[in-house]
C-alpha cells in the first residue's frame, strides 16, 4: 500500500457586513442547505470541511463571523490567527463593498502578513448577469494579491469555486514555507544509528 500525504488543517475567517449572505454560503458550501429565513449571525460560528487538494487531504476551520456593527471590535479574535480571510459584500449594495476595503485594511494592521484573501460578490442571482458590474471589484481584488469570485448562496453558484481556490493557495504556500509538508530532516550535528552500540566490557574486579 502507498503511503498516504499527511493532512493539513488551515483556518478560515469570513468577513464583511450584516446581511451580504456570509452564513449562507458556509451553510451551501458545508451542508449543501439554504434557507431564505436565515438568522444573523451572533459573534461568530463556526463549521469544518474536508476536501482532498493535489492528493492531500485538508481541514478548512471555517469562522463566520457576525455582521453587525456591534460585535466589531471582536474581529480581530478571529482574523488574528486565521490563514485566510474570505471578505464577502452584496453585489447589489455598493456600501457592502466599501465596507470590504475597510476590513482588509484592518486585515494588513492585524492579521498575518501573509494571509490569503478572497472576496466573494455574492447574491448574483438577484441581478442579471449581464448587469454585472465586478470590473472595479475585480481591479482592487488584484491590488491586494486576492481572488474575486461571482457568488449565489441561493443558486449554490461560484461557491465550490471560491473555497477551492483558498484551499488551493493555502496549500501551495504552506509548500513554499520553510516547514512545508515534508517529514522533518535529521538537525545537522546528529546522526542516528540503527545498530546497537556495542556494550562495555565489565570492569574488572580489584585483587
């Protein structure tokens, strides 16, 4: 039997306002379900996925965190630590994505440096596709090293999408990391022997 690649757990964070379908998406995304009638979120929730990237199987820690202003100053409990940050907005309100500029900018002060981002414009199925304006979205997504990706929560669509390629950068950075997936080398200065080392003669005993 081959061996199999060892598993690898990342934390994901999703940010952005009340009401831009943030739990919904999880909910599409993990149990396949959507429900027009769905509760805001309070403080933050909290659900896992397992999917198999280029043959390793990953554990996506998925925080949907709540929307409203009140609860803002607990953002950063969540983003501080996280791998990955998905900043969804509501493609038929502007606010929502102005709104997405100011968490990323909060992101760069107090997240990792290098965490991955990705903005989902979602509730496309509210819109034609033909009246679709994601042309400035997309520019600004690219001036920050993000992915942007056209979201129905309701139509279930670009959802496997978005997830997939945030589990696919995080993969490939967590590659390019000086850990990286590979077993840990011998630290230089110590060899290790299979064979047993020869046992001392017994001392001899005193005339």
């Amino acid at each position: 039997m081959g061996s199999r690649s060892p598993g690898v757990s990342f934390k994901l964070v999703l940010l952005g306002d009340g009401r831009v379908g943030k739990t919904s998406l999880v909910l599409r995304y993990v149990n396949n379900i959507f429900s027009d009638k769905q509760e805001a979120t309070v403080q933050a929730s909290y659900l896992t996925k397992r999917l198999v990237v280029e043959g390793v199987p990953i554990t996506l820690s998925i925080w949907d965190t709540a929307g409203q202003e009140k609860f803002h100053a607990l953002g950063p409990i969540y983003y501080r630590d996280a791998d990955a940050a998905l900043l969804v907005y509501d493609i038929t309100d502007s606010d929502t994505f102005v709104r997405v500029t100011k968490w990323v900018k909060e992101l760069k002060q107090m997240a990792s440096k290098d965490i991955v981002m990705a903005i989902a414009a979602n509730k496309s199925d509210l819109v034609r596709l033909k009246n679709i304006e994601t042309q400035e979205a997309v520019s600004y997504a690219e001036s920050i090293g993000a992915s942007l990706f056209v979201t129905s929560a309701k139509a279930g669509t670009g959802i496997d999408d978005v997830f997939s390629d945030i589990a696919k950068r995080l993969l490939e950075k967590r590659k390019n990391s000086a850990d990286g997936l590979s077993p840990p080398q011998p630290k230089k200065g110590i060899l290790i022997v299979d064979d047993e080392p020869e046992k001392e003669p017994p001392p001899k005993c005193c005339s």
